[in-house]
C-alpha cells in the first residue's frame, strides 16, 4: 500500500567474496560504468557505496515482469575488497548490510576469502544470495547482453549445458562442506533454509536482471520490520578522506534517519573525540560510486539509506569503521563523546 511504501528505507547490501570474482565488475555492469578499470591493479582497496534508484531496479529487471512487487526507493550497495590483507573492511561491510551478495567465480569454485566473507554474513545471520559469476567463461558461452539468465541459458550448446550443471554441482558440493545448502534460484523452493544461486556474467550482462530482482524481492519479503524507515540517526564513517578543495572529509554510511546541513555532530577520533558541524553534504549522482572522485549533488538534508561524503572541519584524525552521532536538542555532548569513543 502507498503508506506503507513512504515508511520503507533502501536495503543496503554489500556485495562480498573472493579477489576478482568480479564484485566490482558486476556494479559496473548495473551501473553503467567503469570503475574496476580505474583501479590501481584491478584491486579494490577501498569499501564502495552505489545507490540504486527504484526506477533503475525497475528498468533493469522488466523483462521479468515483476514490476509490481518493488516498493523500496532503491537499493545501497556496498562493495569490498576481496584481498586477502582487507579483512577489517570485509567486516565493515558486512556489518553495515541488511543484505549480501556473496560472489563466487564458476571456474574457480570456493576460495579462502569465499568463505571467510561467507562466515562474516552468517555470524551475523545476514541473508545473502550466490553470484556464480563469469558464466560467459564456460567454453562456447554465446552471449545474450544482459539477458535473464533463464532466457540466455535456452540459448546455450548441449555442451556449455553439461559444463554448467558439472562446475554448479560441484560447487554446491562445496558449499555443503561449509555447512550451507544452496540451490539454482529457480530450483529453489525453500528459500530461506537454502540460499538461492544466480549465475551471471559482468562482462555480458547475463542473469543480472535476476540478481538485482532476488535481493529486493527477498528483502522486502523478509526484513520489512528492519526496513522501516526509522528517524534516529544511525551512521557509520567509511572512510577518512582528504580531496582537492574540499580537505578532510569522511564518507559514511547513513543506515537510517536525516542528516541536514549545519547539523552538529560527533565522532570518534585518533587523538580524542571530535566534535563539528556539517559544512556539506555530497553524494555522487545516482549510480555512480561514492569512492571515485566525481561530480557530487549538495544536499541541504538527506534521507537513509544513503552513502554521504561529509565536508566540516578538524575530520582529518576521524577514525573509520565507527559511528557518527548527531547532537540533537536536549543531547549531551560530553556524554556523546564518551559514547563515540566507545565504539
Ligand atoms: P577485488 O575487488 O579486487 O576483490 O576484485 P573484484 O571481485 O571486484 O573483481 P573485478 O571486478 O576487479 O574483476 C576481476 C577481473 O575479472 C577483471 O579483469 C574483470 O574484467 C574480470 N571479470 C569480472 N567479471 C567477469 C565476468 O563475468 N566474466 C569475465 N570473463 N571476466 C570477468
Ligand atoms: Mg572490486
Ligand atoms: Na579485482
């Protein structure tokens, strides 16, 4: 109902797994863009934020025809480091995520940050769906650019078929060593219990549509009591960043409530707890990410979910990876500064 819809927030959901699965590549396919190809040695260093609007989601899954069932404004996503030497912000992420996207590459089956990241999601029972990614890998894979999976697999040989269905078992096979059962999505009828396998490809495109169509369906479908819109501010710093003309700023994920322009905040810091005022909110443009240097959009006020590059001064020793308070009216700042530090 039309009520119900102004109270949900955007799912954030992070999307996990082992280095050059594709994690990068697969937003870029969804985004439009080309980060991955940016980045020093093909490697993420750095916890990404995309935000996904409702009509993007809308346009990218149409032909699956499930159009009626989105009523989330959009998606976050959360994109990590697969390097081994990123743990800390592996756990960032997933800490953050209502929802995940575990990544896995079908020529190569699990690896150690598999299942590092897939240990990550269950201890804090976050649901997450599979990406069997660089199906066009399998030997005669005829590409159908950004087809469902389900249309582009009718158009695959006997034998990419067969390639399929061996290289699937066996990594359900593995996964069943991790104490996990997975199944096809499309063979998956308790969902829940069994955690649901999307093949994809970022290069051609191929199953995204279902990808992005799992995680909202599933997310509204499970966890609207956690996606009601809520307005006390709940915040995490990202990263600590100094920009050309901007200096010092922090980029943070916002989980829930609004953050204005001018509003006083506290957060932890190196060399004691800081306490500052919001010179600027910035966000990327809708699709692009909030780690890769661009145009930004000034907010007087903004709603979570959001990913939030905040301008204000003395943030150069701000600490990542902890939380961001708002001093409201009635707050006691020495007490916030306790708490912050904390964390
Ligand atoms: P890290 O963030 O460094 O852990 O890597 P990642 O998981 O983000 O992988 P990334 O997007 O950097 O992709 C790694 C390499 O795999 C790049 O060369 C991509 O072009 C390639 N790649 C990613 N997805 C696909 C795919 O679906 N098919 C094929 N053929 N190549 C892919
Ligand atoms: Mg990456
Ligand atoms: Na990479």
């Amino acid at each position: 109902d039309k009520e119900g819809e102004k109270t949900l927030r955007s799912p954030i959901c992070c999307i996990m797994g082992h280095v050059d699965t594709g994690k990068t590549k697969l937003l870029d396919c969804i985004r439009r863009t080309n980060v991955q190809e940016g980045e020093a040695g093909g490697i993420t260093q750095q916890i990404g934020a995309t935000y996904i609007p409702a009509e993007n989601i809308r346009e990218r899954t149409k032909e699956l025809k499930a159009d009626a069932l989105l009523n989330v404004p959009g998606l976050l996503v959360i994109d990590t480091p697969g390097h081994e030497s990123f743990k800390n912000l592996r756990s960032r992420g997933s800490g953050l995520c209502d929802i995940g996207i575990l990544v896995v590459d079908i020529m190569h089956g699990l690896e150690p940050q598999t299942i590092e990241s897939l240990n990550l999601l269950r201890m804090r029972n976050t649901e997450f769906i599979v990406a069997l990614n660089k199906v066009d890998r399998l030997y005669g894979w005829k590409a159908c650019r950004n087809a469902p999976i389900g249309k582009a697999m009718k158009q695959q040989s006997k034998g990419v078929k067969l390639e399929f269905d061996h290289r699937l078992t066996q990594i359900i096979a593995q996964f069943k060593e991790q104490g996990l059962n997975t199944e096809l999505y499309s063979k998956n009828k308790e969902r829940g219990e069994t955690y649901s396998i999307v093949p994809t490809s970022a290069i051609s495109g191929e199953g995204i549509p279902e990808m992005i169509l799992l995680l909202v369906q599933w997310a509204q479908k499970t966890m609207i009591e956690k996606l009601t819109y809520s307005n006390e501010i709940q915040c995490t710093v990202l990263e600590v960043k100094v920009i050309e003309g901007l200096g010092a700023t922090i980029d943070v994920v916002l989980v829930n409530g609004v953050l204005h322009e001018g509003d006083e905040i506290v957060v932890c810091g190196f060399q004691g707890p800081i306490h500052t005022t919001i010179r600027s909110l910035l966000t990327p443009h809708p699709m692009k990410e909030l780690r890769v240097k661009g145009a930004y959009i000034h907010h007087k006020e903004i709603k979570a979910a959001q990913g939030i590059k905040i301008t204000a001064q003395n943030l150069e020793h701000a600490v990542a990876g902890t939380a961001l308070y708002v001093v409201g009216p009635g707050d006691d700042v020495k007490e916030l500064k306790e708490s912050v530090m904390d964390d």
